[in-house]
C-alpha cells in the first residue's frame, strides 16, 4: 500500500466526517434553490414565529418582501420567480385561503394549542407546496389544495383512504404528524447553517423555544443578491462538524478511535482548493476522502488527488471495516455536497443568474467538475485571504469545539451519559448565528469584482460603493454603514489587505463598551413621567430592525429616575449589585456604569430597561470576569439591589412573554449561570 494512502486510512476514525445531514435543499426543480430557501424563511417566521401570516398587515409585509427580492433578479428570471413566490393556490396578493380559512373551527373536544400547532404545520408545507408524493400522502395533498378543505378533515381523510386501501398498513396519527416532515428536516439544516438557533440539535418540539437568529433575521429581510451573500458567509464560516452535531450510532463499532478525532477548519474551502487543483472531483471521492480530511491531513490529500482517486477502493475496504450504514450512505454524502456547492454552481439553470460566483456542474454519474477555472481561481484568491483572517481569530474557539466534540464522541461509543459544556455550545453558537463584519464586507466586494470581471487590483471605490450601495443596503445597514465615508473605508480596508495577502491581520475591536455618560436632559419630567418615558424607549428599542445602535436615550432616562427616586441626600446612589453607593463626579453626578444582562454586543441584548443594571466599576470588572463559583452572590445582589424590586427571573420572564427574548439569549443566560437549569424551564413554562 502507498505510504500517503495508509497514512490517511489510519488517522480516520468513524463518523468523523463533514456534518452530513440527509435533506438536500437543492432538490427544488421548480424553482430555484436559493428562491427556495428564502420563501421557506420568510413563510416559517410568519407562520410559527411573528405569527404575522393572519393579519393583513402581515401578509401585506410578505408581498412586499417577496417582491422586493423577485425585483433584485436578473429580469429573465423574474417572471418565473413570481410564479413561484404567488402561485395560483395562493397568490398572497389577491384572492387566496387565508389562515383562518385553512384552520376551520375547533372542536369543543379539541386542544386548541395542539390543534393550531397542526394548522400551522400544514398551512406552511400548503403555502410552500411540497410533500404528498405518493400513497395517502399524495391523497392528502389533493384534498390540501381544495377550497373546503380544512384541518379538522384530516383524519377523516386518513381514514377515508384506509377503508379503500386496506391492504396498507397505515396510523392515522403517524401519517398525520409525518406528511409535514419535509419543514422539520430542512429547518434542521438550517439549524446548522445558522438561521435558526434552539437548545437542542435543532429537530424541534412543539413546546422548544426558538428562534430566528441575527442572520435567519436579516435572511428575512435580504434580496437575491444579499440572499446569495449570505449563504456564501455561512458556508465559509462552517467548521466540518460543529459542537451541536449530533454523531450516529457507533457504539457497536470496535474501530472507533478518540485520538484520531479531528476537525476540518475549512470544509467548504477544502472542496473548492481540490476543484481548483485538479478541475474535478470525480464519483465518490468527496464521500470517501475529502469529507473525512481535517486539518492535519488536508494537505495530503489536496496534493495526491490522482493518487487518492486511483487507489479510492483501498480507502472503501478500511471503510467497510467500520462496519456502520452511516459511513456508506452515499445519498447523504451527494445531498451534503450539494449543500456546500450551492451558489457556486452553474448547472441550476434558475440559480445561475441569482449570483456571480458559478463556476462548477455535476455530472450525471456524481462527479463536480470545473466549468471555469479562472472564475474559481479568482474567487480563491480572495476566499483563501477569508480563510486566513477566520482561523486566526477563531482558533481558539475551533480548538474548544473539537476538545468538547472529542468528549461528545466518547460518551457516544462508550454508551455513557455526556453532560455537555454549556459555555462551548453558546460560544459556538454566538460565533454560527451571527456575521462577522470583515468576512461580509469582504464577500460585498468580491461580488463586485465578479460581476464586473475585473480583477481586485483594479477597483475603483466609488464605483464600488455605488455597486454596494444599490445592491447591498439591508447588509449595510446590518453592519452601521450608513454614509458613504464610513461604507467606502469598510470596503477599502478589506480590499488593500487582500490585495496585500494581510486580511487576516486586520483589527477587529468587538464593542464591548460600558455606558457611563449621562446627558441630564429629563430633569423636568416628574416620576410618572419618566417611568412612562423608560417604557416608551425600551418598547422602541426591541422593534425589529436590521441596525443595532445602543441608545443613549434609556441610559439618562434610568439615571434621571434613580436620582428622582432612589439617591440619598449626597445625591449618591446605590449600586444594583453590591448595595454600596459610588462616588460623585466632577459634573455633581454619581458615578454609575450600565450593564447589561444579557449582553448588548455579544448576544444582542435588548436596550431595555428590564435588561439593564446601574452598578459600581468594581462589580461591573467582577460579573465580567469572577470565577462562576462565586456569579451567584453577585446575581442575588441583583435581585436584592435593583431600583425596579424585580428578580432577574421575572424580567427574564416577562421578555420571554413579551417576545424580546430569542432562544440564544435566554441560552446564553443559561450558560454563564444567570439562571439554572430550573429557571430556564420555569420561564419556558
């Protein structure tokens, strides 16, 4: 045996491949993928989300958004587009079945909550018109589309089709709960590639709490042209297995071996370097090879393609040792690939005009093969500066997900419980759900020199911003870019550090700031009047919008409060943690810092006066940086101290009811010991 074959082979261990999960968004042959995708994001927010999709004023909102992004697509494609964003069955801008027509009336028998869960599932799989291909499923589906049809028939369907067909075994509530499964496998994908975020692996329960994340929100919002951008952003930011992965069966497997479990750093970046080198990949050499590279062997491989792709039935035969279906389920591996290649092909004839970066098809008998190699070295060149930039400032993060990984893996072959880090999880999670700011700036002017063919060298900036401007404002404004000053030297500082092969040495600065200036501009306002004014603000704060500024606004508004109502006759005032006043500054104004709980920078936190503490330096350093042995003293100090007499529990409850709090958030106060186990069921409760 070659010595870099056996090398490969005896540092692979099973299920340590690139996360394959078996739906494959580009099935879609209809439409295309990307259109797919988008109206799949748009219909569940409005559906199991902002619950926006019975009210006019929300469907209103869904057909502007989707003609917004039909606007945004190459004029060839739009007229196909709108056929697939208003079909006939139900054009949201005219005549169509409402929710509430589609729902029908409860039964007095009925749970209304189960029964309005099942409405939603199947108004949802009825708007986007998939499932029903066969059996009683295809029987379902015609009796779907018809103007009488409502949920409460369901089981009469079922049944009905049972008594002609007895010869099928079929559970009226098994077909029920299953016609629908198409939503749940690809919000699972989409789990992974970071538009959703919820506790667990992302397969959803009915009574999980979940929610859009940054980028599922500004997804929503986005055009074909952003639309395609993100996708790209999500794929390069994808390690090949994260955190919350969740590893098949392999207790039963004796070759499983924790030493040789490794990640991938760069999946979608190794399968573009290997198209790059060898202008293919051929039939199963992704499923066999590439997909279970990491970053020790890579290199091996992307050097010896020839070599590996000839010897490829040697790498099976240790591959059948492992002696698992999931190792040989070739399907998964197509539909996986698929996934990371979407938006870079060219073979989706209703893709390929949706983005500039196409340059790759498939072939009838599985092989990728490279339509246009200069396309794809041009956008390596910038993507490998990507690569660079992502691995030294995540590195260490990287380095936690395969140490708790390696943890996860062996409790699943060993059997045992596994008891999984918290903190990891939401640092992963932090990381997948939301941009980062040069990565996006980054692909903004890579989609500039693409669709202009030019090279980087010779960018001009005002075209560029003109380009940007027009194309990407939503981003823009995602990322506070608003005057065209701030736009071009956000652009030009990526660009002259690829041009430099130095992006990776940029600076990044996250806000993680402390509020202590204080603008005495409501000292006429009474007591009521203030209170009035910090709950008008906070309402105004936790709006939807693609910005997040920090208003200055409810800072003065709780400072001017507290020192109407809650300072001592030195016009001190307590800190919320500790219980200790600070010190007067020079201005005759105490002294106080504004933390908030559930952090405004790293996870979004709402400027919401609920979410919000006055306390001293000291106890801000602390709740910072304290060992979590000793967070708890420093919490109850929050529940004892604050002005407003309310417990961290209850204003974490009532952001919950209210709809504020997103499932990360209240993750996250999960996992740096906010609340406990308890708390957190309590408030889902």
């Amino acid at each position: 045996m070659n010595e870099r074959i056996e090398q490969f082979i005896n540092g692979i261990t099973p299920s340590n491949y690139f996360i394959t999960k078996s739906m494959e968004i580009s099935k879609v042959t209809n439409s295309g993928t990307l259109w797919y995708t988008k109206k799949y994001l748009v219909l569940y927010d409005a559906i199991f989300l902002s619950k926006k999709i019975n009210t006019a004023d929300g469907i209103n909102e869904i057909k502007k958004n989707f003609e917004n992004y039909i606007s945004t697509l190459p004029e060839s494609q739009q007229e196909e587009a709108t056929s697939f964003f208003f079909p006939e069955h139900a054009d949201l801008r005219g005549d169509f079945r409402t929710y509430n027509d589609f729902a029908g009336i409860v039964a007095l028998e009925e749970d209304p909550h189960h029964y309005y869960a099942t409405v939603d599932k199947y108004y949802f799989v009825y708007l986007m018109n998939t499932g029903g291909q066969s059996g009683v499923k295809a029987c379902i589906k015609e009796k779907l589309y018809q103007p009488d049809f409502v949920v409460s028939n369901l089981t009469h369907i079922i049944e009905e089709y049972k008594s002609a067909h007895p010869e099928e075994n079929i559970s009226t509530s098994g077909i029920t709960n299953d016609y629908h499964a198409s939503l749940r496998n690809e919000r699972k994908i989409l789990f992974y590639y970071g538009y959703f975020h919820s506790r667990n692996n992302g397969s959803g329960t009915e009574n999980e709490f979940a929610s859009l994340t940054p980028i599922g929100e500004l997804a929503v919002q986005s055009n074909s042209k952003e639309f395609a951008l993100i996708w790209e952003h999500q794929k390069l930011k994808l390690i090949s297995q994260p955190v919350t992965v969740e590893f098949p069966s392999i207790n039963s497997c004796d070759k499983c071996d924790v030493d040789k479990f490794k990640l991938n750093y760069s999946p979608y970046l190794s399968i573009l370097k290997c198209l790059s080198y060898n202008g293919e990949i051929g039939p199963r050499f992704y499923d066999r090879v590439l997909s279970r590279t990491n970053n020790d062997n890579i290199d091996n491989v992307l050097d010896n393609y020839t070599l590996f792709k000839d010897n490829i039935n040697i790498v099976e035969t240790h591959i059948k040792k492992f002696n698992l279906r999931s190792e040989f389920k070739n399907e998964d591996f197509e539909k996986e690939i698929k996934k990371y290649l979407l938006g870079i092909r060219d073979d989706l004839e209703k893709d390929s005009g949706d983005n500039y970066f196409g340059c790759v098809y498939s072939s009838r008998n599985n092989e990728w093969i490279v339509s246009d190699i200069d396309r794809l070295h041009k956008i390596l060149n910038v993507y490998n500066q990507i690569e660079k930039y992502k691995i030294k400032r995540y590195s260490s993060l990287f380095d936690s997900c395969e140490n708790e990984l390696k943890n996860k893996y062996i409790s699943v072959y060993s059997g045992t419980f596994y008891n999984m880090n918290h903190r990891i999880k939401m640092a992963w999670d932090l990381y997948n759900i939301k941009k980062d700011n040069i990565i996006a700036t980054t692909l903004m002017a890579t989609d500039y020199i693409m669709n202009n063919n030019i090279s980087i060298e010779s960018i001009n900036y005002n075209e560029l911003y003109d380009y940007v401007k027009m194309n990407f404002d939503s981003l823009l404004k995602s990322l506070n870019l608003n005057n065209k000053r701030d736009i071009i030297n956000a652009l030009k500082s990526v660009v002259e550090r690829v041009k430099n092969d130095s992006l990776e040495d940029i600076e990044y600065v996250e806000d993680y700031s402390i509020e202590t200036r204080y603008v005495n501009r409501y000292s006429s306002l009474n007591t009521d009047a203030l209170l009035a004014r910090i709950y008008q603000v906070s309402a105004e704060n936790v709006r939807p919008t693609l910005e997040r500024k920090r208003d200055g606004r409810i800072i003065d508004l709780l400072h001017s409060y507290y020192l109407t109502n809650c300072s001592d006759e030195n016009h001190l005032i307590k800190c919320e943690c500790c219980g200790e006043t600070t010190f007067i500054k020079n201005n005759d104004e105490p002294y106080l810092e504004y933390h908030h709980l559930i952090p405004f920078s790293i996870a979004d936190g709402p400027d919401h006066y609920e979410n919000l503490f006055a306390i001293c330096p000291m106890c801000h350093r602390k709740i910072h940086s304290i060992k979590d042995s000793f967070k708890d003293e420093l919490y109850d100090g929050f529940d004892v101290n604050n002005h407003f007499h309310k417990n961290i529990l209850d204003r974490l409850k009532h952001l919950y009811e209210e709809h504020i709090l997103k499932s990360y958030q209240l993750e996250y106060a999960l996992s740096e010991y906010i609340i406990n186990e308890g708390e957190y069921n309590l408030i889902l409760a």
